[in-house]
C-alpha cells in the first residue's frame, strides 16, 4: 500500500500540471450599452481642506468655486452600500484633509464624506467607504478565468470614462487562487489626469481592475505614451475585509 500512495498523490497532481493551450481573448468589442452602464457609475474621490462641497456643488462646479488644495481621482463602487476601490496615490494625503465622493450623475448625484477601510500602497490600491446607497456599482469579471492579452477593455474613469475610447489588453491577467497577490497588469489606452483610481473594464463593463499609473517616453521633450498600468486585487480578500467592515 505504501509503495503505491506516490503513485495515487502524483496521479492527483497530473492534470493540475498539464499544460494546454494558451486562452484565447473574447474580442467582442464593447458595446454602446457598456459605455452608457460605465458613465452612470462614474465616482469623483476628492481629498481637500474643504469640509463641505455644497456651495460648490450647487454652484455647478464652477471653476471659480472649486475647493483649494485638492487630490481628485476616480473610484469604483463595488457594493450596493458605498463601499469603492480606488488607487491609494489619489487619497494619500487624507489624513490630513477630508475625503469625499460623489457618486453618479445628474439629479441622481449623490456625496458624502468618506473615510479608509483599508489600503494596500505597495500595489497602489484603496478601499473606501461613504454612507449612501450605491445600487449602481461594478461586479468584477470572474477571479477564476484568464483574461489574456488582446483582450477588449475600456476605461470608465472622469476624464476617458466619457468618451467612445477602447483598447485591449497588452498582457495577460491570470486566474487567481485563495493566496494570490494583487496583479498588476497593462493596457493600451493614454488615460489622462483624474483617471487615477478609475474602472478597467471588460466589453461588459465587468471590472478587472484599477487605473495605477500612465507612462510616457519623454524623446526630445515631447511626451510619447507607451502604455497605462492597472492593478487588481485578489477579490476574495478584498470581500473579506468589506464583510469584516460592515460587522465594525
């Protein structure tokens, strides 16, 4: 019996390590109902000195009214009850400032002050949380699949989450397991400031991850762009921690 027990584990093991054959991307491109689902999720996170936004708020956010001192960036609810993820460089000045985000469009706009739940600057992710209802929010593409390079994505943050603009993929995002850490990943399209924090999303707007970092070639003083980074949790932690959140 004993002389047969690495024969019975490797046999477990076997299919686990057989290679196939790479995936293959959906090259569906995103539809018109995907851009419209993105835009009525659009977050502004703003981290400034000023405690209230009302006056500029109603004011339409006239240039003239904004508040001094600001960090803005884009979040992504991910729950029906305010919770958002975000890059961790667009709060990283909160504990010395108030942190607010405005959630949705026109009458159905909503603010409010946030505060941390957790951050993670390492891999330049932040969760935040707001009390209002989010019954508009991002539901991530499924940790267990492979989303390979080539891949159709859009970005829904301020500033690109407004226009017509998809790319793909430019590497692979692979399947997470229980351990796995955050992913950082690259996408073609140049997203522009108050990008930062904003929604990566597949041709159905599932969310794959978040908007990190943008990098140019800067040849003879004129910028080139090269390529936009995103990162993405290991979604089961990060449920985790928003479940222990809502027990405080």
């Amino acid at each position: 019996m004993h002389k047969l027990l690495p024969i019975f584990l490797a046999s477990l093991l076997l299919p686990a390590c057989t290679i196939g054959p790479p995936p293959q991307p959906d090259r569906t491109p995103p539809a018109g109902a995907a851009l419209r689902l993105a835009m009525d999720r659009i977050s502004a996170i703003m981290v400034t000195d000023t405690v209230d936004l009302g006056p500029w708020i109603d004011g339409g956010f006239s240039s003239s009214n904004a508040p001094k001192d600001t960090d803005a960036g884009t979040g992504c609810p991910i729950t029906a009850d305010g919770y958002f993820l975000t890059a961790d460089h667009v709060i990283k000045n909160v504990s010395k400032k108030t942190m607010h985000v405005i959630y949705g469009r026109g009458y159905d706009r909503k603010t409010s002050p946030a505060r941390v739940v957790w951050r993670d600057t390492k891999n330049d992710l932040a969760l935040i949380h707001a009390d209002i209802s989010t019954p508009r929010y991002y539901r991530f593409t499924p940790p267990s699949i492979t989303l390979p390079e080539g891949t159709p994505v859009f970005h829904g943050g301020l500033t690109t989450g407004l226009k017509p603009l998809y790319g793909t993929l430019s590497s692979t995002v692979p399947a997470q397991s229980l351990i796995s850490s955050a992913q950082k990943f690259i996408i073609d399209i140049p997203l522009q400031p108050g990008d930062s924090g904003g929604p990566i999303l597949d041709a159905r707007a599932n969310l794959i991850g978040v908007n990190s970092s943008v990098e140019f070639l800067i040849p003879m003083e004129t910028p080139i762009f090269t390529n936009s980074h995103g990162v993405r949790p290991n979604i089961a932690k990060l449920m985790k921690i928003i479940a222990k959140d809502r027990r405080r």
